[in-house]
C-alpha cells in the first residue's frame, strides 16, 4: 500500500509541475494601445484597449531564450488591479526594479473614472501590486500622453487629453519623484502647443524629444522638435533637417545605442499614410538633428502597423502588437497584429533572430544584462543558441518525454512489485504446507 501512496504522488507531482510549464509556455493574443516597459531580462507589456486584456501583465524573456521571431518565450505574471489602456508605464524606486502605471482608472470606484491621475506600483521581483500614497500636486486625469524615466528615478510625464471628456488638450508637464514618493509641477515657461499620441525620447544628455502627434485635431510636422531639459528643467524648440517625414500620430520610437531615433508606423490625420516611410530614423549626433527616411528590407518585415509598441534591447528594436493597416485606414480595431518584429538598428534590417547575420560588422550573439532601464539598456552578451529550434516547443516536448519515461518507470516498479508479493506468499504459504506434513 505504501508503494500505490508513493506512486500516487509521484504522479500528482508530475501534473503539477507540467501544468506550471505549460503555464509559461503560451502565446498572448493581439491587443493594441499597450504599455511596454524593459526591466533586466524581461519586457512587460501591460493593457490593451481591446477589454479581454486590459488588465493583463505579460513579459517576454530576452535572455533565457535567443530573442526570435518564431517562438518567443512568453510568461504571464500577476494582473492589473486595474483596468489599463492608452497610459503609460516606467522604471523607478530606489532599486531600479519597480514598474509605475500612470493611468486614469481607479480600483477604488469600481475601475471607474478617477479625476487625478492614478499611479500603480508593480515589484518586479516580489510579483505584487500597490498604491503608492504620492504627496505633491497629482495631474489631472488624462490619457494619451508620455511618459518617460530618467536614472535618477524621476518620471516625465507630458501631454494628453483629459479624460473622459477628452476635449481639452494638455502641454503642462509633471515629474514623478519615485525615490521620494513625490510629484512635481515641471516648468511651462516657452512650453510646447498642447499634443496627443506623440512620442518621447530620452537621450543621453538628458534631453527629451517629443516627435508627432497632433494638437487639437490638427498634425504636427515631425520637423519641428519640442525638448525639455530633464538637467535645468527648460524647454527649447529644435528644427529638424534632411529628409521629408510625413505627419503622423500612435507611432512608435526608440533611441539606439549609437545615438538614432527610430520611429516606426503611425497613422496620417490627413489622409493614408505613405507606406514607403514606415521606418524613418532621426540622427541626434549632429546639429541640427538630421532625418532620413529608411527602405524595408530584410526577413519577416513587418506590416503597416499603429497603436503599438516598440522597445530597445541591445542593438536590436523589438515591434510588438498594435492594429494593423487595411483599407486605407487603421479603423478596423478587430485587424490586430499578435506577432512581434526584429530591426537590426545597425543595418536597419528586418532580422528574424538575433544571431549572426552575414556580412554583419559586428558580432550579434549578445544578451540583455540586468539593467532596468528602458531607454537605452547595455548589452553584454547573448548566450549563443544552435539554432531557432530551441524553443517553446522543445521545451514544452522535454516535460512529455520524462513523464513518458516516467510512467514506464513506475509502471515497472508497480509490477515488479505486484510479482514479489505473491512470490512471498507463495513462498510462505509452501513453507507452512511443509510444516504440516
């Protein structure tokens, strides 16, 4: 009996740690206007404005599996308390390991309306949620802006629409103090027109560049670039040079370690957008900043996509998610894009893995290291993989074969069990039929 205990445990063991791997090993589906954040290894991305996940927390691993196209390493870690979309999310605290939510809606009225905006706190490594109690004057319910973070744990928010009336446009400017909980009213002295659905980049230097958008219903021309200085808290117009970039709101951009701004996608106010500059790219190295618009190339390109997200791990642009362009328009909010992208920032080329392309100048089989910062991380190394094999099927596959060895194991066990005992009896009850003779 002791052994059936055993070998129902075994068992009971085995079920569980299979479903906890087959937990880890899925893919999410297509969502749009989500949040997307990189800490150490992990890319989070939280929310969607689709409501099947507006309070999902999901990260890709950048490290522990190659960064591929064809089997990403999805997890999924612990929801929103909150319903998420069309916000924000940054790294902050005191060890650089917590993500901050700046959102609109409140747990406290049932996921409703909250007239300030609203701040969430997620601990990275203890997996848990909370309201942090933030003293300061808190900015007025809004949706649609930016926010970014510097490495000094303060966070730049700027722009949006207040909400839910979504009629008045802001251009003030508020910085989240996460080391001491605190929020601070930034300068609006020479402030830019009031935007939605721009971007914004930090650089090295501490300037932060807001490209795009709109301003009342009205495009911006991607020329004319607003910057705040996060160093004297001052802001400044600069007048991009070189190539001719098309207008565009809900586009996507990061900043790449040698310096460039890449944008990608977006939508045209005026009309359909010109597919030709999906990918166009803002060199911040030389002055006056100098544009210059990128042809597609490569494997696995990309679609015409806005309303997504793209962030930086080495040298390469990670493009995930977001609706996609049909019918001369992105109105078909059911036309979502569920597959991430790879852009090589060095060649500017579609790459479908990050191992070594040919004639590459530099060697690509590099890793992500425990930087939190989603700006403009380091990279070190990348742990080289033989090949894209290697992935969430394989892993998925090494689980079925132990429980197949497994089973056989036991089954054997069991019945060689089976075979003793009555070898035992039969042995005993001999012995007594000789001793009655």
């Amino acid at each position: 009996m002791n052994f059936l205990k055993n070998y129902i445990f075994l068992w009971l063991t085995i079920i569980l740690v299979w479903t906890a791997a087959s937990a880890e090993g899925f893919t999410p589906p297509g969502r749009f206007r989500q949040s997307s954040v990189l800490v150490g290894n992990r890319l989070y991305f939280f929310g969607s404005q689709n409501t099947a996940e507006q309070q999902n927390n999901i990260y890709l691993d950048v490290t522990l599996s190659m960064l591929n196209t064809t089997n990403p390493s999805w997890s999924m870690s612990i929801s929103i308390p909150a319903v998420f979309q069309l916000a924000s999310a940054c790294v902050g605290g005191h060890n650089k390991n917590t993500i901050y939510l700046l959102d609109h809606f409140n747990t406290n009225t049932n996921n409703g309306d909250s007239n300030n905006t609203v701040v969430y706190a997620f601990d990275t490594l203890a997996a848990t949620w909370s309201t942090p109690i933030i003293s300061g004057p808190i900015p007025p319910s809004r949706q649609q802006f930016q926010a970014v973070n510097d490495t000094n744990g303060k966070i730049y928010m700027f722009g949006g629409v207040k909400y839910p009336n979504l009629v008045n446009e802001f251009n003030d400017i508020y910085i989240l103090d996460t080391l001491i909980l605190a929020w601070i009213q930034g300068s609006n002295v020479n402030a830019p027109t009031p935007r939605i659905d721009f971007t914004a980049t930090l650089l090295n230097n501490g300037l932060i560049l807001y490209i795009g958008g709109s301003t009342n219903g009205s495009p911006i021309y991607m020329s004319e670039i607003p910057t705040y200085n996060t160093n004297n808290n001052s802001w400044n117009t600069t007048i991009a040079t070189g190539d001719t970039v098309n207008s565009r709101i809900c586009h996507t951009a990061v900043l790449s370690p040698d310096g460039h701004i890449v944008i990608y996608g977006g939508s045209n106010l005026l009309g359909p957008i010109n597919q030709s500059q999906n990918l166009a790219v803002l060199d911040t190295t030389v002055n006056p900043y100098q544009w210059s618009i990128k042809p597609i190339t490569g494997s696995n390109v990309p679609p015409s996509l806005a309303y997504h997200s793209s962030d930086i791990v080495g040298n390469f642009m990670i493009l995930a998610f977001g609706v996609k362009y049909a019918n001369n328009s992105f109105n078909n909010l059911s036309n979502v894009n569920s597959n991430i992208y790879l852009l090589d920032t060095r060649s500017y080329t579609w790459v479908t893995s990050t191992s070594t392309l040919p004639n590459s100048p530099h060697p690509q089989n590099q890793t992500v290291p425990n930087s939190p910062h989603p700006q403009n991380p380091t990279v070190t190394q990348i742990q080289t993989v033989v090949s894209d094999s290697l992935s969430t099927g394989v892993i998925v596959a090494i689980p079925l074969v132990l429980i197949a060895v497994l089973a056989i194991a036991g089954f054997a066990g069991y019945w060689y069990y089976k075979i003793k005992k009555q070898n035992n009896i039969i042995r005993v009850a001999g012995s007594k039929f000789d001793e009655s003779m």
